[in-house]
C-alpha cells in the first residue's frame, strides 16, 4: 500500500476546512433565505434555498445558493465538482426550491464541466 503524503494530508484539511466553512456559512444565510430575503424576482439573480434528497440517507437536505432565475427556469453553479448538492440532484431531479417563504417544487438536471450548473424548472 502507498504511504500518505504531506500533500495528501493538506489536501484532506483544505476539504475539511471548506466544508466547516461552507456548513457554517449556510447556518447563518439559511434561515434568512427560507423566509424570502434576497430571493430573485421572475426576472434576475437573487439566492435560494435549493432542498434536495440526500442520496444516501434519503432526508431532505438543504443550501442557500445563488441564482439566476428567467420565470419558472432557475440556473445554480458551482466550480465545486465535489458539492453534495450537485450529486444528490443526479440521483434525484425531483427537487424543492424554496422562494418568498413558499415551497416550490420543480425537476433538475445537471451539466458538468469547468463551472457545473443545475437548471432547475420549477412545476
């Protein structure tokens, strides 16, 4: 078995330091976000909380994201092609989006590349 290297083990803190900061991050805009502040209007950017099922443990998981939102078709990214959320889409595209304190719920479907997106219709 190959030894562990010194760039393996930074490159294990960075991931754990990012989620911890990205899961302390969301605590705080998250709650904000579900009641309606800074959700976009039919047309233009704003954020959301995007809810999904988690593909392992089948509970709805929950995270703020930007968007950019042209009616009922909202587009999420991220340059993370390690994000949870992009992941658990591609196991299920059946997904809640959650806009001026109301619940909608809508289908996805992921593009993977340099910058990975989310297009998100909204039923």
């Amino acid at each position: 078995m190959g030894s562990v290297t010194i760039m393996d083990q930074l490159r294990e803190a960075q991931a754990k330091v990012s989620q911890t900061a990205f899961r302390t991050l969301n605590s705080v805009v998250r709650p904000a976000v579900l009641a309606g502040a800074g959700n976009p209007l039919p047309i233009g950017g704003g954020v959301v909380v995007l809810e999904v099922t988690g593909r392992v443990s089948g509970k709805p998981r929950q995270v703020p994201l930007l968007t950019t939102r042209v009616g009922n078709r909202l587009v999420v990214s991220t340059v993370r092609s390690d994000s949870q959320w992009l992941k658990n889409i591609e196991a299920d595209a059946q997904v809640v989006v959650h806009l001026f304190g109301k619940r909608r719920t809508g289908t996805a479907s992921v593009n993977r590349g340099p910058l990975n997106t989310a297009v998100i219709t909204l039923d």
